[in-house]
C-alpha cells in the first residue's frame, strides 16, 4: 500500500503494518500499482488531534495545628512520594512522621475517564518539630492540690493525660493535683506542635522515684531504675519457651485499670515482668500514646540491658538521654533503622506499624520464630499499610498477635498507645519459641 496527505501529490509506499508520528489530518490510502495491476480506489483516512490534559498542579498547603495536608480534592488519587494517598472529605491528607524535615514530591493522577494525565508536581518543604521542653515540676504536699509545672513560657501548652490543652501564661502552672500532665510547645501558623513531654506530679504520700524532669521517662515521666527481670525460660523437648505468669494480683494498684478493661492482663504482664512501669504510683494511663524512644528502652530491658560501649551512634538526634543506650543497641542489632536521614525520632510518637516492625526486627535478632496460627486474609485498610511493615503485620497477624480494630481495620499510621503495646508485648512473648 501507499499513503499520502489528501492535499499532497505525492505518495508515499508504506513498508510496515502501520503508519506513525502523524499530524493530524485526512490522508488517502490505497493498494499501489504493481507492473500487472492497476492501483485500488483510494480510502480517506482522517486523524484527529486527541485533546489530553494534565490535571491542574496541586497547590496544597501545611495545617501545622492539625498536622494535615488541606487543598487537595476530596477522592481523588495523588502521589506523595510516590505513595497513593487519597484525600479524607474534607480534603486533607495526615502528614506522616517521616516527612517532618523533608521535601515531599506531590502528583495529582490523571483520570482516563476524563482523559486526562498526571499533573505537574508540586514539591513542598515539612518543617521539622521544635525542640521539645523540658519542663520542671514540684509534687504536692499535705494532700492539697499544690503542685505546679515550672521551667515553661507562654509558648507553651499542657493537659492533663488525655484532656484538652491549655496555654500556658506564665512560667509557671500552679495548684495542680496529682496526676500525669503533657505538656509541648504549641503549634502556630507556620510551625508544628513540638513532641510531647510528660510531666509526673507525685502525691504527698508517694515517690515517682528519679528526677524531677518530665521528659526522662519509659513510663511515660520516670526514669529506669529497676533491673530488668525477664520471664524465665522452660526447657520442653529441646526447645526454650516464654513462661508468662499473669493470674497473680498485681503487685500495685492503677486506678486507669480494672480487671473488666480488655487489656487487663496485658498491663499486669507488663509490669510484673518490669517491662513497664506507671505513669504514677496510681495510674498507666492506658490510652495515652507511647513515643519510639519508650518501646526500644522497654526491649532493651526484656535484653538485660547489655553493654553499648563502643557502639557507633547513627543517628543525629539520639544525645545523652535516658534512651540512648538502648536506641543504640537497637541500631547495633538493626533492629531499628531510623528514617534514613539520620534521624531516628526518639520523642515520636510511635505508629501501630512501625511498633509491629520493630517487634519483628526484634524477634529476627533474638531468632525467635513466630507459629502461623491463621490464614492472613488482608484488612479493610492495607492500601495504607507502607511496603516496609506489610512483612511485619501479616507475619503477626497470622501468629495471632495482633487482630486489628473494629471494623478490619489495622490502622497502621495511627499511633500506638500504651495499653496496645501492652497487649501486643505479651501477645508477641506468648507466641515465640525461642530457637536455641
């Protein structure tokens, strides 16, 4: 065959099964004359130009209270890093614990329905936290409610666990009760809430037992001081298996947990086997939220709490703290990574997937395996699960570790709290044989 413009004279012989990088047009096409044949009628053949759009450059912008994207379109698909994420209704994405300090790249995905493709990007700058306080506190004496919450400035907020946040005024906050405050530098119009400090004011009559800085604390306020005492090991037919006691009474009383509380004999475990101690002589406060820092302390002293010196320290926001030891250790033994870009997030507030990751890792490093209880048939939410816990969560799932919330849902970028990680320790020392 032969093809050529309709307004052209000139035919062109076609060698292939198809003609390409053409304008549009209407071309005239035709079997060509051979030395015995004449050359067929000719067939008009019209291309048409195909309007393809991009969609429009997202233009989202930071809502630092919140800690959300906004300005994007409810339902529709977007890249964050490469990560399909769709809007809530009312337009917001939640802006993940490893983008604060980093440049995220944002595409709007084409529709093919309306024909159109992906938009240009829009790369924009997640300031980093502040600094997070570190506050001082006085406990109450004579049974009154004269405690206080000092060493802060009017940048500031508190609350006690749980409740609503207050400004702070002053440098000081003063006639409070006994209880676990939080306390953080306040998020404004161009920059995040700092991470939250937890601040113990004592009772008269009981002793939080260390400093009175509220930022040096697994509990949640309090730092260290028990040697860690781990479950004992059983000998059956060759193989070492966790003998957890968690029937006797506890050794303390909270007033936060009652044995009718579904994740009673998780936070009795917890503490008899020192693995986690009370936010105050009374009280865990359960569902407040744990921070990345506390979980890897609370597997270091499951480990007995060995020896760091010499360990190199690959993270640049790990200094001299109450963490420091067992964030290294946890690094030597690759059973944390940190974000990769130096940062490990000690004061972050740890998310239900990454604390089963770490769990994971841990259970790789002390060669721990894990028994396929279930068939894992997925959760209504996996699309949110990242590529990197996906092994984790399936893993534990199917162990019978973990089982997810109402509805099948994981909610995997939710953050942990301290009753969840409770549960899951113990659901996790329950179901592994340790391999000798």
């Amino acid at each position: 065959m032969e093809y050529k413009l309709n307004t052209a004279s000139t035919w062109t012989a076609i060698s292939g099964s198809s003609v390409t990088g053409l304008a549009a047009g209407t071309y005239n096409v035709r079997i060509r004359s051979t030395s015995t044949a004449f050359a067929s009628a000719s067939v008009d053949v019209t291309v048409t130009a195909q309007d393809i759009k991009k969609e429009s450059k997202p233009a989202v912008e930071i809502n630092f209270s919140d800690e959300v994207l906004t300005k994007l379109v409810a339902g529709a698909a977007y890249t964050v890093n490469s990560d399909v994420k769709t809007p809530e209704s009312n337009g917001s994405i939640a802006i993940e614990p490893s983008w604060f300090g980093q440049s995220i790249s944002i595409i709007k995905k084409g529709i093919a329905a309306d024909d159109t493709i992906d938009s240009e990007q829009q790369e924009l700058k997640i300031p980093s936290r502040p600094a997070a306080p570190t506050p001082g506190k006085t406990d109450t004496t004579g049974g009154n409610n004269n405690g206080s919450i000092t060493d802060i400035n009017n940048t500031m907020e508190y609350r006690i666990t749980t409740g609503i946040w207050t400004d702070i005024s002053g440098n000081s906050v003063t006639g409070l009760a006994a209880g676990t405050y939080n306390v953080r530098i306040r998020a404004t119009s161009t920059s995040f809430a700092s991470a939250t400090v937890d601040v113990i004011i004592a009772p008269s009559n009981a002793s939080t037992g260390g400093s009175d800085r509220g930022n040096a604390s697994i509990g949640g306020g309090r730092p260290i001081t028990t040697t860690p005492t781990p479950p004992r090991n059983i000998e059956v037919e060759g193989q070492r298996f966790i003998d957890i006691e968690v029937d006797t009474l506890f050794g303390r009383v909270f007033a936060d947990v009652n044995d009718s509380d579904w994740f009673f004999k998780s936070v009795q475990y917890a503490i008899e086997n020192n693995l986690m101690v009370g936010t105050s002589a009374t009280e865990f406060s359960p569902n407040s939220q744990l921070t990345r820092g506390m979980v890897v302390t609370v597997l270091y002293r499951y480990a007995g709490e060995p020896y760091v010196s010499g360990f190199d320290n690959p993270f640049n926001d790990v200094g001299d703290s109450w963490y420091t030891n067992a964030v290294l250790w946890a690094a030597e033994n690759d059973i944390v990574t940190g974000y990769g870009d130096g940062r490990f997030g000690p004061e972050i507030n740890i998310t239900r997937q990454d604390l089963a990751v770490i769990l994971n890792n841990y259970a790789k490093f002390a060669e721990m395996d894990l028994p396929t209880a279930r068939e894992y048939a997925g959760f209504a939410d996996d699309m949110d699960i990242r590529n990197y816990a996906k092994e984790a969560i399936e893993r534990f799932f199917r162990a019978g570790i973990i089982n997810g919330k109402p509805g099948n849902l994981y909610d995997p970028q939710g953050n942990a709290t301290r009753a969840e990680f409770a549960t899951m320790l113990m659901n996790f020392l329950e179901a592994s044989i340790q391999t000798g």
